[in-house]
C-alpha cells in the first residue's frame, strides 16, 4: 500500500451524540461509506473533525479508531496539531503518532505566529523533527486560527528533510500550485489540492489528489476526475465545471451542512456539532443541500457521465 497514494483524500467530519460525545458508531458507518466511495485515503483529526474542539484524548483516539477501522486498506493520516507550546505540540504529536497512523500532519500556523518570520517557522519544526525521529509528517495551510501559506523556499526546505510527504494546500492558487510544484520536485512531498475550482488544472501540473471538504457530499466524482482526466478529457471538464458549481454550498455553516448530506446519504449521523451551533443550518439551507444531493445523482446518471455507472 502507497503510505501517501495518489488521489482524493477526505477531511473527515466527528459525528457527536446529543451529548457531545464522539459518537463512534456513526462514525465507523462513516468510514465504511468513505470506503464505498472509493477514496484513497483518510485525513483524520482535522479542522473539518472539529479538532480543536477536542481533548487529547479525544484526538488520539479519534485517530486510533479511524486507522484500526479501515482494516489496513487504505492509508489514514492525522493532524490534531492545535497546540501553541512547542513542548506542548511534542507531547501530542507523540501521542497522535502512537495511535498507528500513516504520517502526522502538521498545521503550518502552529510553527510561527502571524508576524513571525519563516527562519522561526524552519527553527521551530527542526526541533520538532529532532524530538520526533522516525514519524513522516505532512504539512496542512490550516485557515485557523490564521492562514499561514507555505513560500516555494519554505516548501522546498521541507522537501529536502525527508520528512514531509503530503501538503495540503489551501491557496487557491494555480500560480502557488505550480510554484510548489517546481519546489518539490523529485521529492517524497506530494501537494493535494483543497480548493474545487481548480482541481483540473492543478491535476494537469501534476498535483497529487484533492483534499478538501466538499470531498463529505460526492467524493466518487472526485475520485472519478483524480483518476480519469488524462483518459476522458472533454467528460473531465464537464465533472470539473459540476464540482466547481457544487462546491458553493460552502459557503453554508460546515461541517453541519456536510453532516446533513451524510444523513440523506443514508449515513447514521446527528447534525450535532461543537464547532457551531446546529441551528444555524436553516431550512432553506437544508433545501439547498437536497438538491445539491438531486443534482449529483442526476449528473451521475446522465448522458454526459454515464462512464461511471452506464
């Protein structure tokens, strides 16, 4: 198995009980319907998981669960890097580590703060990498508590470790994309995309994969495009135009919109959230998401796509 496959690789939504317990049922038929859609890896204990909204207890077993749940056929990797202190961020990534995941991510906001400069960033995850031997890491452009984007310098510092092996980028940028690209070269660091909008033409400069929320609602088109574009061209614009489309919905309140997709995927989980109260997803919210559900079953289904199921 690819420690770091090409691909599409959610970021995983925490389903919660009423309670506001991790609700570890829901969460292993999640799993399973990830697996049903064909995707090719898991990011576990991410912004999308409400990771900073949980103990460290909670992000360790979150990601041992997860990785033990896929029964060894596809990779699982997982941030739960919220921590401010370096001795702090040792102490959790250790214990995240242990959990048996393929590779620890490593929020890019965590190394330095917002007016800090990228020689105290390259300071800081020296320490980390030499208190933490023989873990791989992957990088994460997290947009909380600020975003914090990866120069090509930095990048290709990173690359040259041999210790970083999954970037997710979330620039929005093909002129970043493909800066990156160049930096990473002939390197283990593989870059997935975050943003819909221009997942093709990153795939044409040779990104490795999509990593992104919308990948909750339809990841099998995704996973269609990752693995098709070069083959089927003309139906690749045609999903990529959808996606692009579809992933307005984000602009809804996430992750509960997703969470709601999910239930009317037949997947049994609550809209319970820590992150934001449930409420704020209204009805006409709801209604927007059933026909985002709507539409992408007729896109599947129709003429210009029937390569999937025809």
């Amino acid at each position: 198995m690819d420690v770091m496959a090409d691909g599409v690789w959610p970021t995983m939504v925490t389903p919660f009980k009423e309670s506001g317990a991790i609700d570890y049922s829901g969460l292993e038929r999640l799993i399973a319907w990830y697996l049903d859609q064909g995707v090719d890896g898991l990011f576990a204990v991410c912004q999308s998981s409400e990771m900073f909204f949980l103990s460290l207890e909670e992000r360790v077993e979150l990601a041992r669960f997860v990785k033990e749940s896929v029964h060894g056929r596809i990779p699982v990797i997982a941030s739960g890097h919220i921590s401010d202190r370096l001795d702090d961020q040792i102490e959790e990534i250790e214990s995240i580590a242990q959990a048996g995941i393929d590779a620890f991510v490593m929020v890019t906001n965590r190394l330095a703060a917002a007016d800090q400069s990228e020689t105290v960033w390259v300071r800081h995850a020296e320490t980390l990498l030499q208190k933490l031997p023989g873990i791989r890491f992957g990088l994460y452009e997290c947009p909380y508590p600020y975003k914090r984007l990866l120069s090509p310098e930095l990048l290709k510092w990173c690359a040259s470790t041999g210790r970083f092996y999954f970037l997710k980028d979330t620039s929005c940028s093909l002129s970043d994309i493909s800066a990156k690209m160049k930096a990473v070269k002939g390197s283990s660091l593989k870059i997935f995309n975050a943003n819909s909008t221009t997942l093709l033409e990153s795939l044409k400069m040779g990104v490795s994969g999509f990593s992104g929320v919308m990948s909750n609602f339809h990841p099998d088109l995704y996973v269609w495009l990752a693995k098709n574009w070069k083959q089927e061209p003309q139906k690749a614009e045609a999903v990529q135009a959808f996606l692009s489309t579809a992933a307005l919905i984000g602009s809804q309140p996430y992750p509960v919109n997703a969470k709601y997709y999910l239930q009317k995927e037949g997947v049994p989980i609550g809209l319970n959230s820590r992150s934001l109260d449930s409420q704020t997803l209204t009805d006409v919210h709801k209604l927007e998401v059933d026909y985002l559900k709507s539409l992408s079953h007729m896109f599947r289904e129709s003429s210009i796509f029937n390569v999937l199921y025809g």
